[in-house]
C-alpha cells in the first residue's frame, strides 16, 4: 500500500514541479517578463503530463519489474498521453489561434453580423506542447523518478 501511495505522490509531485517549473523558465529564457498564472496554465516547457506520466511509468518499472504486466500497461498510457499533448492538444491549440485570427480579421471587415454571444468565447491558445517541451517533461519525470526511487528504496 505504502508504495502504491509512494508512486501516485511521486508522478503528482512530478507534475506539480514542472508546473512550478514554466514561470521561472519562461522569465529566464523566452520573455524576462514574470506570468505566474503560467502555473496553472497547460502548454509551455517542461510538459507536466509528459513529466508526470514519464515519473510513474519509471517508478512502476523499478518497482514492479520492467518486464511486468503493469509496467506494460503504465507506459503504454504514458505513450498515449505523450503522443495526445504534443500532437492532439498542440493542434488544438493553433486550430484556436486561427480561428480567434479569423473572427478578429471578420470584425474588423463586417463589425454589425457579429452579435452572436459565441463569438466573445476566449479561446485559449496554449493546449498542448511543441516536441521539446515534450521531452523537456520526459527528462524531468525521468530525473525525479530516479532521484525519489533511490531516496526512498
């Protein structure tokens, strides 16, 4: 049970500090600018579900065994997760750009057929994660499993 409980707390804690990880980043590498709110935010650098699932998938793989059934499942749905949050979700994400283009530029052209309450949704930009960002998530997930399975075993 403790070590069921050791794993979960592990992959949350991993998510948990690549959440913390975006703003200090994104202030030291892209912008110098400080957005706390990238926090709570998904998309950027380090990937938190690629980091979470990569944690979980490592911890069950030196706990269970590498050659376990459970790690077959574990890392199956971690590739799923990683494929869906730089792809899926990544697409979204620019399908919403666009589209926020599109109604912008149409207002500018027709301001009065623009009355529909549909077209005042804030989309959000940031779904999904750019391939680095990505592996950025899988090598801190990787670090944190590592580190947290040789302190505690």
């Amino acid at each position: 049970m403790l070590k069921n409980m050791f794993i979960l707390g592990s992959a949350i804690l991993s998510a948990f500090i690549a959440q913390l990880l975006k703003p200090i980043i994104y202030y030291l590498f892209i912008d110098h600018t400080w957005k706390p709110c990238l926090i709570k935010d998904s998309g950027g650098f380090p990937s938190s579900h690629s980091s979470m699932v990569t944690t979980l998938s490592i911890l069950v793989g030196l706990t269970e065994g590498f050659s376990s059934t459970l790690f077959a499942i574990t890392c199956a749905f971690s590739l799923i997760i990683i494929y869906d949050a730089a792809n899926v979700r990544y697409y979204s994400g620019q399908n919403a750009k666009i589209t926020k283009q599109l109604i912008k530029d149409l207002k500018e052209d027709n301001p009065l057929e623009f009355g529909n309450p549909i077209y005042n949704i804030k989309l959000k930009d940031v779904l999904g994660h750019k391939w680095q960002e990505v592996l950025g998530g899988i090598i801190l997930g990787a670090i944190i499993a590592i580190a947290l399975y040789n302190i505690m075993y």
